[in-house]
C-alpha cells in the first residue's frame, strides 16, 4: 500500500497541468479500443477470405484504424514527453529550494554527496515515472481491462486462458516484490552511502591526496561497492526468475489458445478467424502485461528513491516563519539575547542561559574554548537555529517574528571559511546584493583592500575563482569574503574567526578592512587572536556553553578567571598596544569610545 501511495502522490503532482494530463489520458483509452478493434478486424478478414467473401471494407477500416492509432500515438508521446520535461525541472526546483532552505545540521547528517543523488536521482524517477505512464502504461492498463470482457463476449472459454495468463502475471509479481522488498530497501541505503562517500573525499580531494589516501579511499570505496553488489545479486536473481516465469506463463497460454482452438473448430463451435482473433489478443495481452509487469517493478525499485525524495520535501524545517511574520526595517542593531538556552538533538551540549547585550555601533566578542558554543550563539541570532528557551530581540522585535528574509538581510557574516563559489569575482562579491552596479563593487573591494589583486587576475572581476576560491590564496579568499559583507552594508556584523588561518601580514591587512567594517555597525567577533578581540566593549567568556565571565579587556586580563588563564598561557596572540594597556598604571578599566560613522559603500558619481 506503501507504494500505492507513492505511486498516486507521483501522479498529483500533474495537478499543474491537469487539464492537458486528462486530455492525454482520454487520448490513451482511446487508442486502447482503437488496439482492441484490430485483433477483431483480423480474424474477420480471415473468415471473409476462407469463405471467399468480399473483405475490402473490413481490411481499409482496419487500415484506417491503424493509421489512426500510429497517428494519435505520435500525438501522445510527443505531449507526454513535454509534459514530464517540464514538470521534473517544476519537481528539482522545489527539491533545490527545499534542500538549501533546510539547516546545516540536516546536510551534516546525510552528507552533501547523499542529498544531492536525492535531489537527482528522485527527480529522474518522477520524470520516467510521468512519461512511461502518460505515454504507455495507461492505455496498456486500459487496454488490459477491456480486453477481458470483449475476449469472454466471443468465448468464454477462450476468455478463461487469458484471464489465468493475466492472474499468473499478478501473481509472480507480487511473489517477487514481497521476496525482495528488504533488498530493494538495502540497496538503496548503499547506494546513498556510495554516493556520500563520493561526495566526503571529492570535496576533501586535497586532504586525500596530501596524507596519501588515494589507495585507502578507493579501497574503502570499491568495498563499499562490493557490500552494494551483494544486496543487489539475491533482487536480480528473483528478478530473472521472474522474466524466465513470465515468458513460460505466455508461451503456454500461447500453446493453449491454439490447442483449444483447434478442438473448438474440429468440433465447428469456432472459425479459424476467431482463433486468429484470440491469438492476436493473447499477443496483445502478453505485451501489455509485459509493459505493466515492468512498469510495477520500475515503480517498486524505484520506490525507496522516491521516498528519500517525499522524504526530503516533507522534512520540517526548523526554523519557520509564523503566520503573520512581519519584516525588520530601519534596523539600529540593538542586539539583546534574554535566558536564551539551546541544546543540540540527542545530546547535553549547547548553550544554557544566554545574557547578552549589543548596544547600536558597539562591539561584543565571544571567546572561549572549543565547544564552549561560541559559533552557536550567533546560529542563534541569524535563526539558523530556533532556542529552546529565551527569546533575542533586535531593536525591541523578538527575532522568532520577524521574516527570515528581513532578519538575514540585517546581518553580514564574514566565516573563518570565507565560503566562496566556483563563479566570478564580481558574483561572489555581489552575493549579497545581486544588484549592486560595478561602481559598487569596486567600492567594497577597495576598502577590503582587494582591488589590487583583482586586477591583477587574467580577467579582473569576471575572473573564475574555482570551486571554494580555490584559485585564490587564503588571504584573497578572505578579503573578497570581507569585500562580500561591506557592500552588503548590514546594520549587524558577525565575525566569526575571520583572521584566524592567515599569515601576521595578511591578517594586519584583512584587520585594517575589517575596521573599516566594523565603523558604526553592531559587530559580533568570535576570535582566538587578542589582536581582534582587545578593543570590544563588551567580551563574553563562554565554557561548556554558559557565560562565566563578562567585561571589558583589561578587567578580565587582571583578574584570576579562565580569560586571564587562556591570555597567560598564550590562549591569545597579544597586541603591542595590548600589552602596553595592560601594563599601564592609569588605564581606564570603563573606557568607551564612541562608534563611529558607518562606511558607506555608494557609487561614485
């Protein structure tokens, strides 16, 4: 029944199109009679001419319907095709848009290699699914339910044979299907696993070929291959046994035709058209059971494919928008997180009772030991996690009601992997605000201090940078990352290990673009580099996912708590000035400078 499901879901999704879906679908069962007429024509051409009867009329109408069936045929596949093209391109589109609307955690789980053979895969399955049954299976099904009556209207024991050839068919089936229901389902899981291991080490190929795994990963591949082809031999096996029991059920309902035939004309109960007749029905039958029999098991192998793809439609995300969401505007960047707690799914980590606060234009750094839950803070604040408990506000407006879409339009985010595509520079730059002219862009590269480079690219912005700006050095990487978040021009930035990977000078220049971006926006820094976190108002000591220490610098470097530690034990890269500040006498422990001005990313004129 599973499948039944399956099968009629596939089917609604035409409701797009249902109009001309019905059309096709009147057209078929009309071209199912048209099939059925001809077996009848036949054997009455047969008897006119063993008679020595006139036949020409009977032999032009079956002419005439012949023509009409091959006519309407062409008619019908070249719709139907047309039809399935469109609505698989309408079916990946959704599926991409589901896919990349779904959380980080959801990928992480299946692994990209796995989702994308779903998207791929699934699709490919609709699309046969559509044009096999608007194009063939349903005039054959048609055709099949006709021809039972017609068949037992001229005799009904020659009707007999055939109605236990059709039961035969839906039998062994049935046998088959049930045999190799767990092995279809096995399959499929090997197979979602071959493809996620494709995906692991091709997105991984440098590591691979660095530590010199190409040997250990094509043997741990060609094994889970060897697992794959396992499961499959026992469904093949049925499946072949299936096909030599399909064709001995035919030749014998062939067999008897003809010997119940003759007995029936020795006897003068039948003429040798009728005979005829039923033999070009039993053909006609064994080809429409084989298309159905082949397409019920395309349907059935193809069933645990369409179910990761319903499955992936279906899946719940997360964090959705409640009815009557309303956008955020004229955004200040008054960030303010209230007992905000988070814990991930199957386990105790997290982040627990989350106080804090982000005045406009000021700067509030996390720090804090891996997995203290530094990065899952500022998931939080972007939505791309919902807390469990606690609300955060912006500007007074508690995020959980506001729209996505406004809410992330309000944040730039500059990642530790600066996160680019295998497209131009202008593009990547341009990600932000797809609409920003040349001018523009120009502008934020200039400031991010990545305009130089630029041009010095065989093609300056229309350069290619390769699959994650593969092209680039790690430092290019990070400046057009930086360029990317100051043409975007958000209220609220988060810089999350921006600099941590890059050499003392390259970082010196992503900092001094970094400044630059900071000016006036609200900006939250996760760092291990103290050279990036002295200057916050405001630092956040976070460990085993709750705030233990809150101030400013030079408080928290005298003191005896974790910061004071991580800076004594080299935790931090310190700054000249730092150090200075530290060691000076006089310092003001609560001095603030005012934000100043942002920096506005405009054409020139």
């Amino acid at each position: 029944m599973d499948l039944v499901r399956i099968y009629f879901r596939v089917i609604r999704m035409l409701g797009a199109e249902k109009g001309l879906a019905w059309s096709v679908a009147a057209a078929g069962v009309l071209i199912s009679v048209v099939q059925l007429a001809e077996p009848i024509l036949f054997g009455r051409v047969v008897d006119a001419l063993s008679r020595g009867d006139a036949a020409m009329s009977t032999i032009g109408t079956w002419a005439a319907l012949g023509l009409f069936s091959v006519g309407a045929s062409v008619v019908i596949s070249i719709t139907a095709d047309r039809m399935a093209h469109r609505r698989h391109l309408e079916a990946l589109g959704d599926a991409f848009e589901r896919a990349i609307a779904l959380p980080a955690g959801y990928h992480a789980d299946r692994g990209s290699g796995a989702v994308v053979r779903t998207v791929l895969q699934g699709t490919d399955a609709l699309f046969w699914l559509w044009l096999a049954g608007l194009r063939e299976q349903l005039t054959a099904v048609v055709g099949i339910i006709l021809l039972v009556p017609t068949a037992i209207s001229m005799d009904v024991r020659m009707a007999g044979i055939l109605a236990l050839l059709a039961i035969a068919y839906v039998g062994l089936n049935t046998l088959v299907m049930r045999k190799t229901s767990a092995g279809q389902a096995a399959i499929e899981s090997y197979n979602s696993k071959v493809y996620g291991r494709v995906g692991d080490v091709l997105g991984n190929v440098t590591v691979v070929q660095s530590f010199a795994r190409l040997k250990a990963e094509s043997e741990a591949m060609r094994d889970l291959m060897g697992q794959l082809i396992t499961a499959q031999y026992p469904v093949l096996t049925w499946w072949g046994i299936l096909n030599v029991l399909q064709r001995s059920a035919a030749t014998t309902a062939l067999v008897a035709v003809f010997l119940l035939g003759a007995y029936l004309v020795r006897r003068g109960e039948m003429t040798v058209g009728e005979i005829v007749s039923f033999v070009a029905f039993a053909n006609l039958l064994i080809g429409k059971l084989d298309q159905v029999s082949s397409f019920v098991t395309a349907v059935f192998r193809q069933g645990p494919v369409l179910r990761s793809y319903f499955a992936l439609i279906d899946e719940q995300n997360a964090i959705a928008e409640p009815p009557g969401a309303k956008p955020l505007t004229d955004v200040k960047g008054d960030v303010r997180f209230e007992k905000v707690s988070f814990t991930f799914p199957a386990s105790n980590q997290g982040v627990f009772d989350l106080d804090i606060t982000a005045a406009p234009g000021r700067t509030v750094a996390l720090v804090g030991p891996t997995g203290s839950g530094k990065t899952t803070t500022l998931s939080l604040l972007q939505r791309l996690r919902g807390p469990d408990k606690g609300r955060i506000f912006i500007d007074g407006e508690d995020i959980a009601n506001v729209t996505l879409q406004s809410l992330r339009a309000s944040i730039a985010v500059v990642f530790q992997d600066a996160g680019l595509f295998n497209r131009s520079i202008r593009d990547n730059i341009a990600i932000g605000r797809p609409g920003a002219s040349d001018a523009e862009i120009q502008r934020a590269a200039e400031l991010a201090e990545a305009h130089d480079f630029i041009m010095r690219k065989p093609e300056g912005y229309d350069f290619v940078i390769g699959e994650r700006g593969n092209s680039l050095s790690g430092g290019e990487r990070q400046r057009l990352a930086v360029a990317r978040a100051i043409l975007k021009d958000a209220p609220i930035l988060i810089l999350d290990e921006a600099t941590s990977a890059l050499d003392a000078e390259t970082e010196a220049r992503i900092k001094r673009a970094l400044d630059k971006l900071r000016q006036g926006r609200t900006t939250f820094i996760i760092a291990h580099r103290l050279s990036t976190v002295a200057n916050a108002d405001t630092i956040y000591v976070l460990e085993n996912g709750r705030i233990i220490q809150q101030g400013r610098f030079k408080e928290l470097a005298k003191g005896t708590g974790l910061f004071a530690r991580m800076v004594a034990e080299g935790g931090f890269t310190v700054p000249k000035e730092a150090e200075e500040e530290r060691a000076s006498p006089t310092a003001d422990n609560n001095s603030e400078s005012a934000p100043e001005a942002p920096v506005p990313v405009k054409s020139e004129s």
